[in-house]
C-alpha cells in the first residue's frame, strides 16, 4: 500500500485514538475500513507523525489471517505500551451473528505492527454484545477494560434500552478476564443524553437489532487529573447528535460510584474521543467529526484538565 503525507483533514476515519511511543513521536490508529458498518472487513490502518498535523500512511498495523474468528465490523482499536510490547484492544463481530460483538486484545514488538492476536477470541462476555474497550491501571496495578454494552442486541434478541458502560478485571498478561463485570453506569444517568431515533425511512446499520429509540454508550476512555481526580469521558447521543461527557468517580477508583456532569464537553454531531497528553505538556481532544459516513474526519481540540473538569480552549 503507498504511503502518503496526508494532513488529517485528508484521512478519513472514526473512533481515533494517538499513542506517542517516544517524546515526538505520534502514531494514529482508528476504524478505517471503508466499510465501517458492514460486509468483509481489512483490518486497521495507522499514521505517524512528529508534529500532529502531517501524517504518513495508511500503514497495515492489522490484517486477520484465515481463520480470524471475527470478518466484519473492525472498530476503535486504541493501543497500549506494556513491559516493552504493544498491545491493541479492538472491536470485532462476526457477519454471521455467531459470535456477539466483543472485544479482543491484539500485540505487536512495534507501535505500528504488525499486530497479531493474543487473547483467545474476546474478553468480554461471550453472552451479550460489547464494544469499545480501553484499558485503566489502577493504584495497585490491577488492569480494567472499561467497555460499553452500548444498546445492541443480538439476532435473535432485541437490545437494550438504556445502554452499560462496565469495568472488567484483567490478568496479568492480558489474555483473559479475570473475574465478572461490574456495571459502572448506564446512559440514563447523564442528564444530557437523548433518544437515538433515525428518521423515517431511515434503517439501522443491519444486524444490530437496536431496541426502539435506544439511549446509548460509546468510547470510554479514562484519564486521572494532576489533582488526583479520576474522569471519564465517553459518548451518546445528545441535543445536536453525536456527542461526548464526562463522569468522575466520586471516591477516585474504577468502581465508583460515579457522577456525570450537567453539560457535555462536545455537543454537536462528534465523539468517540479520547485525551491526548503530549510530552510538550499540550493536552488533546481527539475525535471523530462529523459523525456523518462517509464524511469522518480526526479533530484534534487542545484543552485543560484541572480538578475535575475538562475545558476546551
């Protein structure tokens, strides 16, 4: 595949996610199969970059070998340095309907890959569908993927109105759960999500048997402050579509219990986000904007951090 210098109005993609492996150094992956909702997927796509503005890609950070348990629906993958290894947490589903929608643990020796897989199949559970997995380290070292069960259902099952967002404990190497999750919160409990309701004539992504005007959760990611608290920022749908808020744990730990704030840090038609810290000391928001397929593109936002809140500058 050529590689190119592209700006990231250029690059097409959703659910973006920056890792910077050494000072300077940026990588960006995200959901970047054409087809985002549907039919056979590619895999991930990477760019890198030195100043956050010119990026060089695509590069293939991930491409399933036969056999690959999941074929459709590649999404969010956000990366991790661990012990000197690069470990990958991604969405994956089956066209099928055999599997549920989970979430899988992929490693490489380098930033950009090639990543292969490393959990057996996902982590969350077998039983129900989940997505958008990020991984939280706590004060005793114990790892969490924090996930949504964002409202869908399965084939045969319709899905939930009030979409979960929920921590699961890992072990050690990352390969397994290491016991059962525990509900964090649910979409309802921010006073500024809303219904999401297509219009008419307008039909969910096919297979993912929504239930009717779901409220929905989406693309935790968790960061502490240099006050010590302990923040989420996640999405759902609000007044002007797609948007992003935050919750804070009110005791500073992965169970809570948790609080969200009145207002969302970004209201109109974008999210999936998470908070880039750069070794310059300048903070990002990075997400996806618009929301609207085909037209995603990566915005970078700087803000501030400080006690418990998040401002945009």
């Amino acid at each position: 595949m050529p590689v190119e210098q592209l700006r990231l109005e250029e690059i097409r993609m959703r659910d973006p996610f920056i890792l910077e492996p050494l000072p300077g150094e940026f990588v960006l992956f995200g959901t970047t199969d054409e087809n985002v909702w549907g039919g056979p997927a590619t895999g991930f796509d990477c760019y890198t970059s030195d100043d956050l503005e010119h990026w060089d890609g695509p590069i293939a950070a991930f491409r399933p070998r036969q056999g690959f348990w999941a074929d459709s629906q590649y999404w969010a993958p956000e990366v991790h340095s661990l012990d000197g290894r690069f470990f990958m947490l991604a969405t994956f589903a089956t066209s099928t309907g055999a599997r549920p929608r989970g979430v899988a643990i992929l490693v490489a020796d380098h930033p950009t890959g090639p990543y292969e897989p490393w959990s057996d199949g996902p982590v969350t559970p077998v039983s129900e569908p989940s997505l958008d997995g990020t991984l939280f380290v706590d004060d005793d070292s114990d790892q969490w993927l924090v996930y949504s069960r964002g409202a869908e259902g399965t084939p045969d099952k319709p899905g939930i109105p009030d979409g979960e967002m929920y921590a699961l404990r890992l072990s050690q190497d990352l390969k397994t759960a290491a016991g059962e999750p525990v509900l964090l919160f649910a979409a309802s409990s921010a006073a500024w999500t809303r219904p999401l309701r297509f219009p008419d004539g307008v039909e969910p992504p096919e297979g993912l048997n929504l239930a009717k005007d779901p409220l929905f959760t989406d693309g935790p990611f968790l960061i502490r402050s240099p006050e010590g608290s302990l923040l989420m920022l996640w999405s759902s749908h609000g007044d002007a579509g797609y948007a992003m808020g935050i919750a804070e744990s009110e005791n500073g730990t992965i169970m809570g219990p948790w609080l969200q704030h009145d207002q969302p840090l970004w209201s109109s038609n974008g999210g999936h986000g998470m908070i880039l810290r750069t070794s310059s000391g300048h903070d990002y928001l990075v997400f996806h904007w618009p929301n609207n397929t085909p037209d995603e593109r990566v915005k970078l936002t700087e803000v501030e951090i400080k006690g418990a809140r998040v401002r945009i500058l």
